[in-house]
C-alpha cells in the first residue's frame, strides 16, 4: 500500500476480468478450488447450484471501491471479496476499483508501529529475548525499504531515550 513505486489508478473494471483471491475456507472450496478464481463460473455455478447461492447470501454489495493488484497480467483482488461475490450474486457487470500498478522494483514500506512494538514489548520486559529481538528489527531491515530510516530517525536517542534500545538499534544497524 505504502511502496512509492506502486501508482494507484480509479478504475471501473469489468467484473469478469478480476482474479478472485481467498476468503475463508467454505468459500474457498467454491471460489478457489471449483471456479478457479473465474467470477463468470462462480456466477454460472451460484445459477445453477442452489447450495452455492444459499453459501454466499450473508455477501452485501457496498458501493466503495475495492482494491486490486495488478500482477502477472491478472487483476487480483487485495480487498473486497465480499463486496465482489454480492456483485457477481447481483449480476453487476463492473466494478469500481482502485488498482495498484508495480513502476519498476518493489519498496515496500513497514509500518513505524511495527518496529515500535517489538521495541516497546523489549522495553517493557513482555519478551526478553534479546537476540530475537535483534532478529526481527535485521529481518525487517531487509524486508522493508524504510526500515534503515526508521531507527536511524524515528527511534533514534532524541525520540527513544533508551540505553538499551539503542544498543540494540546500534547492533542491528551494523553490516551484516
């Protein structure tokens, strides 16, 4: 969501085009397994089939977009599921969307609460499990593009006065 080079478009997507994704197994049986993600052969099967149609009556059609990936020439759904379902249930032929299209290498971004919880819980002896910790904050360092700015800046000693944190911080920073 948060990666800079992702560029978000509103669109209004025909439904037949999108890549259904998972929801809860039950549902997945259908979606998944039997119609192969394909909105035209769950809808032809919620037709034919008064079981499937009964499965997925609790879905309600709200008229905010849902939100799509582009990826692999397919349209995937990242959320929206069940307002997707109760527009194929409904027959809607389209869909709003906003689409999110990759511009070149992936950056995504961790969240600043992330690194800040396991600090916090380090901090507050909820887990004190040291080389875990260190673990975690280099793991993130190489998942996440702005992880290295985040403990440089956001916990640095001005923002986290904590001796401990920030030997720990300076730790992870080091090279591997």
């Amino acid at each position: 969501m948060t990666d800079p080079n992702v560029s978000w478009s509103k669109e209004t997507l025909p439904i037949d085009r999108l890549w259904l994704t998972g929801t809860g197994p039950e549902w997945n049986k259908i979606i998944i397994e039997q119609c192969e993600r394909s909105p035209a052969k769950l809808r032809q099967v919620m037709q034919t089939d008064p079981a499937v149609a009964d499965m997925f009556v609790s879905a309600s059609f709200h008229p905010e977009p849902v939100l799509i990936r582009f990826e692999d020439e397919k349209l995937k759904l990242l959320d929206g599921m069940h307002r997707t379902i109760a527009a194929i249930r409904d027959g809607h032929q389209t869909i709003k969307a906003w689409v999110a299209r990759l511009q070149g290498t992936p950056q995504p971004q961790c969240e600043p609460h992330v690194v800040y919880d396991l600090l916090r819980a380090y901090g507050r002896g909820n887990n004190k499990d040291r080389a875990g910790l260190v673990a975690a904050l280099r793991f993130l360092r190489v998942s996440y593009s702005n992880v290295d700015q985040l403990l440089r800046e956001r916990f640095s000693k001005d923002w986290l006065p904590n001796e401990e944190a920030q030997q720990i911080i300076t730790e992870v920073l080091k090279p591997s």
